[in-house]
C-alpha cells in the first residue's frame, strides 16, 4: 500500500484528490492550517495541521507522517495562496507572505520528503505551479515570481534526485474553480473555467502512471486564455 501525504488537503484541489484517494483504502496524511476544516472531511487518515511556513514544519509533518503511516511514498502538494494586484500597490509584506507560503514552504517539503524518499530509491512528487509558473499576466507579479520559482526550483530536485527513483509533475493549470476566487474583486467566468473535478482527474493521472513512468509536465486551460 502507498503511502501518500497530502498538503492544502482541506480545501479545493487538495480536499477533492483526499476524498479521492481516501475511496480506494489508501494509507493518507493530510496536512492545511486549520484542524477544524480537516476534520470536517471526515476521512479515515492521518491528520497534521500545520502552517509550512514556519521553521521546521515541512520537517514535522514529513517525520509525522513517516511515522504514522510506516514511510512516504508519494506527496501531493496543493498548499498555496494567490494574490491578484498590481506591483504598484503590492506591499513588502504581501510579496514576502505570497514568495514564503508558495515558494519557500515548497522548497522545504520537496527537501524534506525528497530525503525520506531517497532513502527508499522511489518516489512520487507531484505540485500545482499552475499556468503562472510557466506564463505571465499583468497585475500578478507576485503571483508569477513565486509560481515561476517552484518551475525552476522542481526541475532542479528532479536533476539532483534523477537517479534515487524520485520521480516529479507538475500540473500548469489555468484558472481552477475553487474557493480562491471567493475573495478576488477581479471579474472572471467561473463557470468557464476547469473544474475541481476537472484538476483531480489530472492530479489523479500523474499519481496512477507506471512506476517506469513520470508524467513530467501538464498544462490545461480555458480555451478562451490558452498560450499561443
């Protein structure tokens, strides 16, 4: 049986691939800040609420879930915020909170759950940049900086670890119907976008490829914003 940790498990593309994975019997940690809406899941898995931005954290809930479930073999990392705003008006401290929530606090859990991997020679890493780690938009240059980072950053573990078995995807995705866009004032059609549902088959699709295999790279959009 996998063992499998899950981050940013208690909302949106997270929860959905939880619920998901905890339907075929499989051996799961969670982790999200909140124990509260992780416990509203009402999964059968370990839960480990947590912050990852804070020193240390990536390092506990690694060592947590190593220890709950008898090893790690997969993570599926969902955890990050967004910020919609232009570089004008973008403060200190909101370019530090959003390059240390979706920046830093992947680098410490790929670090992290690289090294438990490592040990064992296989693995699975699978993160969301979305379409804003591979494209720019206006008034998201935050946004951009950190997602942009976690490309580069993932490709680089993928280079040290290519010969631990640890194998990495990630998913570029354009605009996701979840709850982020509750709080953003900028006018979108979310009923043109890709479906959670939509996000986790694709989440789902890296998890499910041959041992031999890596889905390396995904990028889906709404066809009115694809790259040229």
């Amino acid at each position: 049986m996998q063992n499998i940790l899950i981050t940013g498990a208690s909302s949106g593309i997270g929860r959905e691939v939880a619920k998901r994975l905890a339907a075929r019997n499989l051996s799961l940690a969670l982790t999200g800040r909140s124990i509260e809406k992780l416990e509203a899941l009402n999964l059968p898995a370990t839960l480990l609420p947590a912050d990852l931005t804070t020193p240390g954290a990536a390092e506990s809930v690694v060592n947590a879930s190593v220890e709950a479930l008898g090893g790690l073999d997969v993570v599926i990392h969902c955890a990050g915020i967004g910020l919609i705003k232009s570089a004008a008006e973008t403060t200190d401290a909101e370019f530090t909170h959003v390059l240390n929530t979706n920046t830093c606090a992947t680098f410490f859990m790929a670090r992290e759950a690289c090294r438990v991997m490592a040990l064992n020679k296989k693995g699975l890493f699978i993160t969301l940049p979305g379409i804003l780690g591979k494209a720019p938009m206006r008034n998201a240059s935050a946004y951009v900086a950190s997602k942009y980072a976690v490309t580069g950053m993932l490709k680089c573990f993928a280079q040290e670890y290519q010969r631990s078995g640890i194998r990495f995807s990630l998913l570029h995705l354009g605009g996701v119907d979840t709850p982020f866009w509750d709080s953003i004032s900028m006018a979108v059609q979310r009923e043109k976008m890709i479906p959670v549902s939509t996000a986790a088959d694709l989440v789902l699709q890296a998890f499910d490829a041959p041992p031999h295999l890596v889905l390396s790279e995904i990028v889906m959009q709404p066809e009115s914003h694809q790259l040229l």
